[in-house]
C-alpha cells in the first residue's frame, strides 16, 4: 500500500537490508519515482537502536544543506518506520570515479571530496555523528553537485553486523568499528574521509581483498603500504591520507584542520581527546550515537563488482593547490576556486544556512536511468 495516498503503479521491489526492504515507487499524477524504506522496528530492536533511530533522522532533516538528500516523507507505525525520498537521476560515485578515471583528470574528483568534507562539517557542528557512508551513497547530478543520500542508523559495531557486513561496506570503516576499542564518534567519520580520498583519486581502496579478516586485520593495523608505494598518487595527496589513517581516533586530522590550513596534512595540535569517550565537538553533550549507513537503493548500479574499480591507468597530476583553501565558514564555498577545478557551480547551489524547520519539497527529478 502507498503511503500518503499516492495514486502510483505497483511498487518494485529493489531489494532486501538487514532492517527491511526497499521499493521503487512511480507516482502516476506527477511522474515522480520514489524510494521507499520499509525499517521493521523488530529488526531495530535487534540491534538495540530503537530508542535513537528516528531521533537521528530528524536530526538530519533538521539541517539544511545542498548536499544532503533528505527524506520528503518519514510515516511511524506500529511496527514500521517508513522512509521516503525522491529517486535520483544521476551516477553514484563508484561509476562517476570509473568515468573520471577513463578521462584521465582527478583534479574535479578532489574537489567533490572536498564537498563530501565541508558536509562532514557542517554535520559535526550539529552533534551528528558518526556518518559512515558508502561511495553508493554519494551521488553526482548533471556533473556538478553532489547529494548524500539515506543518512540513518545502522548497527555500530563489526560484532553486531558481522553477519550482514560486505567487504566494499569494510573498506571504509575505521579501526575502531572492528575493535571496539574506542566509542564511534566523529573521529570515525574523518576515517571514512581518508579512505574516501584515496579511492577517488586512485580509483581503488587501499587493503586487499582477500577475504574480510585479512582486510580487518590490515585496517586494525592502519596499514597503508599500498597507499605509499603507489607511484600515481601525488605525494600531497598521500601526506593528507597519512595524516587521516591513523589508528589512535584522537590523531586524526578533522574537516577543520582539512579545510582551514593550505596544507592540511599539518596536524593541529591541542585537541585532547580520552579513551572510551564520544567525541566533544563544539560543545556536543551526550548526543544520540548513529552508526552506520548501508545504502540498499539500486540508483546508479555500479559496473564494478562489489563495488571495486580497478584502478586508473594513467591520470594527470592533481593540482592541490589553489582548491586547498576552500572556505569553512557557513556560508558559501568561493565559487572562483571551485570553477578553476572545472567546476560550474553557482554560489546558491553551494550555500549553507541551518533551519530547524523540514526541508521544503524538493524539485521533481524524472528518472533516465533504467533499473535491472
């Protein structure tokens, strides 16, 4: 049954997470395709995350940025939480970085990264985090903006998920998801960035594939060997990296030392962090502690499986200077900058301004792309 009374075709079945299951709907009226997230709060109570999942959703609706795709509908039940957000016509990040690659030029792709970091931010400033996301979850549109989709709770351990983890979801958690040494925090999320980067420029993730222990094991023991010997990642680039793919979360370089310093690779020093404890940022108390976010959309089916790209063969230099100094003020990024990238991105598309009211309705975007 349609929520909202949505006169829409029958729904198609996308596929089936560890929460519930995912449809494809078509609205008849306005042409408008769907998402739509079945959580069964059964399934919640499995992990324990019943009493903070919806209070975590609506933290993020209640923040208003460009590139975060919220929900348009969120409906509670007795025994569901259904979501429902506007289908997106665009490349997830796997096939845009295929494409860049075959093109040659990762100069736009270190810009979006940047994005995805001013992003982190911005969350962090509001208490929310961990956001663990996947390179599916990020979405480029017309080649110039970027949107994060489907921000919720997912289970925030190796110990709880290990029965549903796949290893391009592991690829990019932190050290501590594994060993439970540390509490998630924000920390983890500038993990993710690292990790992040490095597949976006290269193309590839720096542990290998053998099976998910032996990726385990390198990335409990922050082996980035496979990052450094790489001859085609510039070496600004790997300081960066190196920088964020620390094992201690407290040694870890954050979106503001990133965004702040023209070579953020310096580590700013004076941020005391203990073990055991959340992350303390910007006066950010005993919040609500999400966990991870496991896309089950079908938008943008990647070519690569499981997720992996081979690499790219030849790429041009990227050009770290003149697009390190991107502005972190809530404001806006400065548009010279990122149209030197390549980029054409006008100041009203990147500004970002808090309300604590819910988004309003987002334009209708008609699907192009043909699900399998």
């Amino acid at each position: 049954m349609s929520i909202s009374g949505v006169a829409r075709e029958a729904p198609r079945q996308i596929s089936t997470g560890q929460f519930g299951t995912t449809f494809l709907e078509f609205d008849i009226i306005t042409g408008n395709r769907y998402i739509v997230k079945y959580i069964e709060k059964d399934l919640l109570d499995k992990y324990s995350l019943q009493p903070t999942f919806h209070k975590y959703i609506q933290s993020v609706q209640n923040i208003s940025s460009p590139f975060i795709q919220h929900f348009n509908e969120i409906t509670e039940t007795e025994n569901q939480i259904i979501l429902k957000r506007l289908f997106i016509t665009g490349l997830n990040l796997y096939d845009y970085v295929a494409q860049m690659c075959q093109i040659g030029d990762v100069n736009i792709l270190y810009v979006f990264w940047k994005v995805v970091v001013r992003t982190f931010q911005h969350l962090h400033r509001y208490c929310v985090y961990p956001n663990f996301i996947k390179p599916s979850n990020i979405f480029v549109i017309s080649g110039n903006k970027i949107v994060i989709t489907d921000l919720y709770q997912q289970p925030n351990s190796f110990t709880a998920s290990n029965k549903n983890i796949k290893m391009n979801e592991l690829a990019f958690f932190p050290p501590e998801f594994i060993t439970g040494n540390y509490t998630l925090g924000a920390e983890s999320d500038f993990w993710f960035l690292g990790v992040l980067l490095y597949f976006m420029v290269s193309g590839k993730i720096p542990w290998h594939t053998k099976n998910i222990m032996h990726m385990s094991s390198q990335i409990t023991k922050g082996d980035i060997s496979s990052i450094e010997e790489d001859e085609e990642i510039e070496n600004d680039v790997k300081v960066i990296i190196s920088k964020i793919l620390k094992i201690e979360p407290f040694e870890r370089i954050t979106a503001d030392d990133i965004l702040n310093n023209k070579n953020p690779g310096v580590h700013v020093h004076g941020r005391h962090h203990h073990h055991h404890h959340r992350s303390q940022i910007h006066g950010c108390g005993n919040q609500i502690q999400p966990g991870l976010v496991i896309n089950v959309n079908r938008e943008g089916v990647s070519r690569a499986p499981h997720g992996y790209s081979p690499g790219c063969s030849t790429r041009s230099s990227i050009k770290t200077s003149g697009i390190s100094n991107l502005t972190t003020s809530v404001g806006s990024f400065n548009d010279t900058t990122l149209q030197k990238a390549g980029m054409t991105v006008t100041r009203a598309m990147v500004k970002v301004k808090l309300q604590y009211a819910l988004p309003l309705q987002q334009t209708a975007m008609r699907s192009q792309i043909l699900l399998s």
